[in-house]
C-alpha cells in the first residue's frame, strides 16, 4: 500500500478510487482496478517479460549460462492481488530488470513516439514483492504487467534506470520526490513555452496513466490464482489479441483524423481546408450538394484536390497531416507514404461504395494509385496554382494539357522533375488508368525476367508526362475517363491508334511501360541549349539507373544455386574496383561542377535582383 501511495501523482486521487475500484474480467476471475496516474519513476517493467521469452537460457539445456534464470512471479502469499518473486541478491535482480529494460527498447523502441504526446493508453499495474534469498529485506515494486514496453520508453526517454528506481528511489522517499520536483520548478521558473522541445518531451514522459490492480475476485469453480489470472491478462493481450482491423481500415480511420485536423484553424494558421472541403473529401456530401457548393462533379478533380491538400503544399501540410495520423497512432515521424495511403484511401470512398465485396477490383488499384501518388513532384503543388480548380469548366482541361505541353519543350521532366501543370495532370489521369477496365497503369512486376519492367507507377508517369506524346496521352486518358469511355491509345498527334481491324487499340499498362520506357527521345528539331541538354541529362539519369540495375545484379549471383552472394562472401579484384572506382569518381567531380556553377549563376542573379 505504501508503494502505491508514494507512486500516485494524486493520492487524494488514489484513496477515492481504492474506495471504489472499478472491474476488469480477466480469464478465471475479476481483477479490481483502480485507474489514476503514477509517476514514471515508480514503475518498473516486468522483471520476467513473456517477449523474452525467445531469448531465455534454461539450465536442462546443460550449456553455461551467461545469467541465471529469474523464477516466474507467483501470486504472494496472503495477498489476493499481489505478485512474489525470489531474487538472489538485490544486485542479481537489479541486473534482471536492467536486461529487462534493454531488451524491450532494442525490440520495441517506443521512445519517439512517447516523446511526442507521452503514454496515451494506461498500463496495467501489479504490486510485487521481491523476497531476496541472501538475507536482505523484502522490496515493493510496481510492476507493469501490460505496458513493459511503454514504461522501458518512458525510461528510455527520462535516461532512468530502473536498479535505481528499485533500490535507491524505492528506499528513499526524499530522493524520489526531488527527482520530481526538480522538473515541477524548472517548469515553474521557464514556463512552457520556455522549455526546449527535449525538456518537454521529459515533462510528457514524467507520469503515466495506469490501472492498478488493487484486488482480485477468483472465479469459484477455478479457484484460479491471481499470478494465473495476470499472465492470462499478457496472453489476450499480446498473444491472442483481437484480429487487427487491417491496413484498408486503419488507413479509414487515420483519413477521418486527418481531415479533422486540416478543417481546424491552428494556433497561428487558419484552417487549411473549409468545413464543406471536408465533407467532399470524405465522401459524406451528396452529389446535389456539391452543385450547391460550386464543386466539381469529375472524380478526377476530387482526387487532385484531395492530393494536393494532403500531399502538396511542402513541410506545412505535411505537418498537420502528421498531427491527424498522430492522433491515433503516436507516431512522432510519420513516413510520406503513410499519408499517401491515407489520401488513397479517400480517394477510394466513392469507387467502394457498393463494390465492399470485391476485392479484386479494389485491391490492385487501390496498390498501384498508393504507388502512383508518391512522385516527389506531388510536395510542390500549390494551392495558388491550378489549371483546373474545383468549380472549373469549359476550356480548363485543355488549359492544362497545353501548359504540361510547354513544359515538356522547356525540358522538364527530362531534367528530371515535372513542371506544376504535367504533375497536376499526372495526377488525374493515373486516377482514370488505374480505373479503367483493362487497368492501363499498374503496380511493378517484382521476379519476372530481364524483359519485365520493373518500374513503380510513378517513375513510369514521369517518363510518360515527359513526353508530348504521353501528355496527349494523359490527356486523353481524362477526357475519355469523365466521358466513361474506354480509354485508347493515341498516336504523336493525339490520333486513336487502330488495330489491324481498324478498332481503336486499348490502352493497357503494357503498352504504357512499353511506349514510355523512361530513354531519352531522339535530337530531332534541337540539337542546342536547354532541351538538347535536358535529354542528354536522361542519356546520363539511365546509364546511371542501369549501373545501379547491373551492380544489384552482379551481387545476386551466388555462390551456387540457392546461396549467399558470391561478391559478399568471396570479393572481387581489389585493382578492378579501383579502376571502376577511380572512374566514378572523376565522373562524380565533374557532374559536381556543373551543380556548383549552376548555384554560382543562382546567385549572381539574385544579387543583381
């Protein structure tokens, strides 16, 4: 009792809950719980955690042991809702709980998503006392039963360890509470505002939310002992734990979060999209309403919306996406492609409404739009600058098409970035081919033989919008798709190409990868300046990528059929890869040139400015 008073944030708190615990049906009994928040410093993790269950040394074995084993807690004797374990020596389980510590932070690193909003979900927490065999007093600990991992963060984090926790901290309430209130007055004398976002991240991790097992009711035809009942408990959660909701699902919850967190005004920033936005992008507005609100009916524009508002706009949209899939997962860093799914997927709303059921519609394209929208161009799409708003008509999509004209003759894309209107269009028509049925973009071919094309879809949209045949193409692909038409193949001059039967020839992903294979075009009608140099750069960007291709190639030859690598077991000619080397590297240098003459040019211009 006196280790639970000393750990509470608020005993007041504490004592009203012990008064009126709460229950949680386990297997075999009641577990009686008292929900409250403790100090970080008060809780250990599990001496005894089942997650090292994979790497425990047991003595039948007959090998020498490098530590010995730790007995699993058994329920204390006349204490219904508490744990007793048998230690050595106070240093023999010292040691325990800080291998314990180190394991959980290599296995499971929690530390930087704790430091962004501290522990969210409370941890279950038994009492247990450690009955030391050498003669040395009983210890009272608080262990976590469930959240092992979580407190190890914390600890991780706050640079706490827990021999100390156990034995220094634990024995001597006044070293306890200055390691407390050390923080309390730092905060007290600079404020919030005033601390370092590493300070902050302590402050966060200083308490945690916990349900503490204060009693425990067995089930009367068991007879269940409370250890029995806790390790069911770890064994619900962590073994058998509910079916996950799946990757479709969560990325359906995560887009809700996120589009909450864009419709609301920040601190210093107003909304980033309207409440009517929301709606649109999450499917719930009809289709009269979106007339009503002066939004585009074409799917299409949807989709480009959707993806500049999540995915454009550089580090400040990024930002409050991240705050959005925070919300849920405590991920301090969330990865872009985690935000390309999540914008796929409400892209998706409307394609499965209806179509729940089939999964062979759905999946392969919702796999190849989540690969189509992670081009890097994408970041740099402005709000400021469309051909095609939501509310646009008329002559719009022929605005775009010509613009991404007049950047491919400018060289973009060849340089190796699309211009703003030919990643716009990118953007719609990859929505159209994905759709159609045959598909005409999918997801790359992995294990196929030399002649498969094993680009991702948006390396292929990139050699495609680079082209102004692909552009016509793409251009094409829109039209037909907001028409419901199938989608053709078009010729240089954005003619149908036909069949040997004179039909139109669809447009399969296939020819797609075949028509734009990514090689620089042929000198015709430039053979100086900025275009001329542009496809000589995508002469240089694929001897480069084949290097690349060939290199990975030479080291998956092995040794024999179903080996290792033979270069990584055996090496090659040290003199050979110098002069390869050597060779790159003078390449290297002289490419190194060209970029810093060019940031020369950059700058001169801004001075003359």
């Amino acid at each position: 009792m006196r280790a639970m008073a000393r750990a509470a944030v608020r005993p007041d708190d504490m004592r009203r809950r012990l008064a009126d615990p709460a229950e949680l049906r386990v297997q075999g009994g009641t577990l009686l719980i008292a929900e409250t928040r403790l100090w970080s410093a008060t809780v250990l993790p599990h001496p005894a955690n089942p997650r090292e269950y994979g790497h425990r040394q047991y003595a039948l074995s007959g090998l020498g042991m490098r530590r010995s084993t730790l007995v699993e807690p058994r329920s204390a004797p006349g204490d219904a809702a508490g744990l007793e374990v048998r230690a050595e020596t106070p240093s023999r389980l010292a040691q325990r709980l800080e291998d314990a510590k180190g394991r959980l932070v290599r296995d499971n690193p929690l530390a930087q998503d704790v430091a962004v909003e501290g522990v969210l979900q409370p941890l279950t927490v038994v009492p247990l006392t450690v009955v030391h065999e050498n003669g040395d007093p009983d210890c009272a600990l608080l262990i976590a039963a469930d959240g092992s991992s979580r407190i190890s963060a914390v600890h991780e984090l706050l640079d706490y360890q827990p021999s100390r926790i156990a034995y220094e901290w634990g024995a001597d309430d006044r070293k306890l509470r200055g390691e407390i209130s050390r923080w309390a007055r730092l905060v007290r004398k600079q404020g919030w505002p005033g601390l370092t976002e590493d300070e902050r991240s302590k402050v966060r991790a200083l308490s945690v939310p916990a349900r503490v097992v204060v009693g425990f009711r067995p089930d009367t035809r068991t007879g269940q002992m409370f250890h029995t009942a806790v390790r069911n408990f770890i064994g619900l959660t962590h073994i058998r734990p509910p079916r996950p909701y799946g990757p479709a699902v969560e990325n359906e919850a995560k887009a809700d979060a996120v589009l909450d967190s864009l419709a609301e005004p920040g601190r210093s920033a107003t909304a980033h999209i309207t409440e009517t936005e929301k709606r649109w992008f999450s499917g719930t507005i009809s289709r009269e309403e979106v007339k009503a609100a002066g939004l585009s009916h074409e799917l299409d524009i949807r989709v480009e919306e959707i993806i500049r508002s999540l995915l454009g706009g550089g580090i400040r949209t990024a930002r409050r996406v991240n705050e959005g899939i925070r919300s849920l997962t405590a991920k301090q860093r969330p990865k872009r492609e985690e935000r390309v799914d999540v914008a796929v997927e409400l892209i998706l709303r409307p394609v499965r409404t209806g179509l729940s059921d089939d999964a062979k519609f759905v999946r392969p394209r919702r796999a190849v739009l989540q690969r189509a929208y992670r081009l890097p161009e994408i970041e740099e799409l402005r709000a400021e600058v469309r051909w095609e708003d939501p509310g646009a008509g008329g002559y719009a999509l022929e605005k775009l098409r010509d613009a991404a004209l007049a950047e491919a003759d400018r060289g973009l894309g060849d340089n190796g970035r699309l211009g703003p209107a030919q990643t716009e269009l990118a953007v719609k028509a990859a929505y159209h081919m994905a759709m159609a049925e045959p598909m005409a973009l999918q997801r790359e071919v992995f294990g196929g033989g030399e002649e498969e094309d094993d680009r991702g879809a948006a390396t292929v949209l990139r050699a495609m919008l680079s082209r102004r045949r692909g552009i016509l193409q793409a251009y094409e692909a829109v039209r037909a798709g907001r028409a419901g038409e199938r989608l053709h193949e078009v010729d240089e001059s954005g003619s149908p190409l036909l069949t040997a039967e004179g039909r139109p020839r669809a447009l399969t992903d296939a020819l797609v990868r075949h028509a734009y294979s990514g090689g620089p075009v042929p000198l015709e009608d430039s053979r100086v300046g900025s275009k001329a140099a542009s496809v000589s750069w995508a002469c240089v960007r694929e001897s480069v990528d084949r290097l690349r291709r060939d290199v990975d190639g030479m080291a998956g030859v092995p040794v024999e059929e179903g080996g290792a690598s033979f270069v990584l077991q055996e090496g090659w000619d040290p003199p050979q890869v110098k002069e390869v080397r050597d060779a790159l590297d003078r390449v290297s240098r002289r490419i190194a040139g060209w970029a810093d003459r060019a940031e020369e040019r950059a700058e001169a211009v801004a001075a003359e400015s």
